[in-house]
C-alpha cells in the first residue's frame, strides 16, 4: 500500500536519482565529476574551536531558535567587512541548519496555498519542491545562456507570484549577476510585491570580482532576504550550518515557523561557525584549489572539443552537448566511468547541457579528462 501523501507524490523524481541509478551498475573505477560536495576537509582552525566548544556543557543544552547573539554579531561583523551592508542580530538574522534549511521553509511562512512562486530553470531542484510541498504552485522562469542565464524580468507575468527564487553565482550555470542586475530586479520587487529570496550559496567561490548581494542595493532589505551556507566556503557541508539575512518581518516569519520545525544549531557547531567567519587566508586557498582544477578541467575539455566559457564563480562547469544530456552522460559513464550531472536534472531548460562539478583532486580531473580523449566521442 503506498501511504505516501498527494502532496509528497506530486514532487518530481529525485532528480538525481537516475544518475545513482546508473552509477549502481557500472563496473568499473568511476571518477564522479557529478556532485556538489566539496571533497576537501573542514580546516583545522574550525575543527579546534569546535573541540574546545564542546567541552562546555551549556553546548550540551538546547541553543536558543534564533542561533547564539555571538554568532549573528560575528555575521554582522561580516557582512559589513564582505558587502559594506550593516545588518541589526538582532532581527535581521537568522542561523540556519544549512541553507537548504531556510531555503525549504521559507515559503511555508510567506505563502498561502495556490500562490504562484518564480522558479528558475536550470536551477537548485528544492525551489521547486519546496514550492509545491509549501502548497504554492512553480511558475518556470527560463534561465537562457544567450541572456548569461539571468531571468528575463520584462518577460515574466508577475500576476498571483508572491516570490522569486534566485541564485547568483548560479548553480547549475556558474554564471554571476551584476549591481546593475541587482537594481533592476529590486524595482521588479517593489512594483509587483514579489518577496526575492536570493540564494548566495556559492558567494565566496569566485575568480573574478566579488559576487554582490542584493542588500547592497537601495530598497534590497525591503524586498527580500538573502541565504549563505558555510558548507562551500568553508568546506562544512556535512555540519549544517547556513544563516539567512535581511527584510526583519521576514527574518522573523521564517523563526517564527521553524520554533515549530526544529530546536536550533548545536552549539559547538555555532562557536565552530563563528571561528570560520574570522577566517584569515583559508578561503583564499580554497578559491586557489578551485582554479587550479578549473583551468585543468577547462582546457582539458576544450582539447576534447568541448565549447568552453570560463566561468567566474562556483565550482561547475556547464557545457553545451548534443542531443539528450541523459543519453550524453549514460554514453560518457559506459565509455569512461567519468561521471557528470545532466542538465536535464536542474530543470527542462537545463536540457543540451552536462554539469562538470570541481569537487575531485587534480590528478582525479586529469585522469577523467585522458579518459575523455581516449575513449568517448562528444
Ligand atoms: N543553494 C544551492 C544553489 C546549492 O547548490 C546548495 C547545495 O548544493 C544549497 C543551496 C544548500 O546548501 P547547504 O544546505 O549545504 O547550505
């Protein structure tokens, strides 16, 4: 009998579900190019702090909903020396069990059923379930690579949204957004009262200019709030850790309905968290691991006769192919257990493209890229 909810059947499949799949019955060594997992450990610094945390027993209690006030002024502390955005702890701030976690409730306390919510293709799969788990119902907004995957604003019917998903730099695409961008999209907000829920995810991966937040904007803390995840700066993806920033009456919404949801971060993890936003050189080493292994990958493919923009920022290449991108990467793992995400996963419109994620050590992505020339035919 299956006991699933409507609700829960109505979500698409997993989208990475058919890839594991395929994973399951390939024979040999398989070099996965496919996750967005960083690979390398959590830096040392952090490991200590959380060593010394855990050795008070008031980590050992509940932690406040909100997250330690030592945790949101060190975020405040960052946010002003990061964006020269100054920011209240005291209600513009919000821990997060991961961004996902804020990501994945937040509707749940700005919409009401059968309101529309902008999501963008190719994008991060959970805004779209969590759309339709919160009740609220997908309008698709394609993300085109002849517009640098940036929404076309003056072509969305803003009629019944009452939010809008957004992720620069972007995940699937790797492509950035600028001020300009910004702007344009915080005037987008007030006209139609469309709540931005801005995701910065990969803000501290980048190899260009800074990636700006939409707090920098005039007006960007009356439209919206912005996530930010210590799992890909910081190498923390296993310890759950994010926070959300912003408009305070929907900062405080989204702790308002978690105080039901969950009981708050570990407490060591907060002390943890708060050493890693005092970071002094670490994240600059990540971004000099990153491109290391972009410019390997990168102009290993292009020999391939891959077409290859050099991304700015995150930590994925995506690539046009020919044809169904499933079919490319079944073909791609058979011929040469390299594995990669099709586009198809992220969304229709990620259709023609495969995702080449960083996330694997220099000699792994040299060794995938020998294989490519070897033995597949793009
Ligand atoms: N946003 C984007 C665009 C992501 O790619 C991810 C993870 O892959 C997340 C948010 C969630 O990150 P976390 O919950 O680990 O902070």
């Amino acid at each position: 009998m299956n006991r699933r909810s409507d609700r829960l059947k109505s979500l698409p499949e997993y989208p990475f579900a058919r890839i594991t799949r395929l994973k399951k019955g390939v024979k040999r060594d398989i070099i996965d190019l496919g996750i967005g997992d960083p690979d390398l450990p959590t830096p040392e610094y952090i490991i200590s702090s959380l060593k010394n945390a855990i050795d008070d027993p008031i980590t050992h209690q509940y932690p406040p909903y909100n997250g330690y006030l030592s945790l949101r002024k060190e975020i405040a502390l960052w946010y002003k020396k990061r964006f020269n955005v100054s920011l209240s702890p005291h209600n513009e701030i919000l821990p997060l069990l991961g961004s996902k976690d804020g990501i994945s409730h937040i509707l749940f306390s700005i919409i009401n059923p059968s309101d529309y919510v902008l999501v963008p293709d190719p994008g991060y799969p959970v805004y779209k379930s969590a759309t339709i788990l919160a009740g609220g119902i997908p309008k698709i907004v394609p993300l085109l690579s002849q517009n640098g995957f940036l929404p076309d604003l003056d072509n969305i019917d803003p009629k019944g949204c009452k939010a809008f998903f957004l992720n620069y730099p972007n995940n699937p695409t790797a492509a950035v957004c600028s001020l300009d961008f910004l702007k344009n999209l915080v005037s987008f907000a007030r006209k139609n009262n469309i709540i931005i829920l801005f995701d910065l995810a990969y803000s501290e991966v980048y190899f260009d200019e800074k990636p700006p937040s939409l707090l920098q904007i005039e007006g960007g803390i009356d439209v919206g709030i912005e996530f930010h995840s210590f799992s890909k700066t910081y190498n923390m993806a296993g310890w759950r850790l994010g926070f959300c920033v912003g408009n305070r009456d929907i900062i405080q919404s989204l702790l308002s309905l978690k105080t039901n949801l969950d009981s708050g971060i570990f407490g060591a993890v907060q002390h943890a968290g708060i050493s890693a936003l005092k970071d002094e050189g670490f994240v600059e080493e990540m971004r000099k691991v990153y491109k290391r292994r972009l410019d390997i990958l990168a102009s290993g493919l292009s020999s391939c006769g891959f077409k290859v923009d050099m991304p700015k920022a995150t930590f994925y290449l995506f690539l046009p192919i020919k044809g169904s991108s499933f079919d490319f990467s079944e073909r791609l793992l058979k011929d040469t257990g390299v594995v990669v995400t099709p586009g198809i996963s992220f969304g229709e419109y990620g259709e023609g493209f495969v995702r080449f994620s960083l996330t694997s050590p220099d000699d792994k992505i040299e060794e995938a890229v020998a294989r490519i020339k070897k033995g597949f035919r793009i």
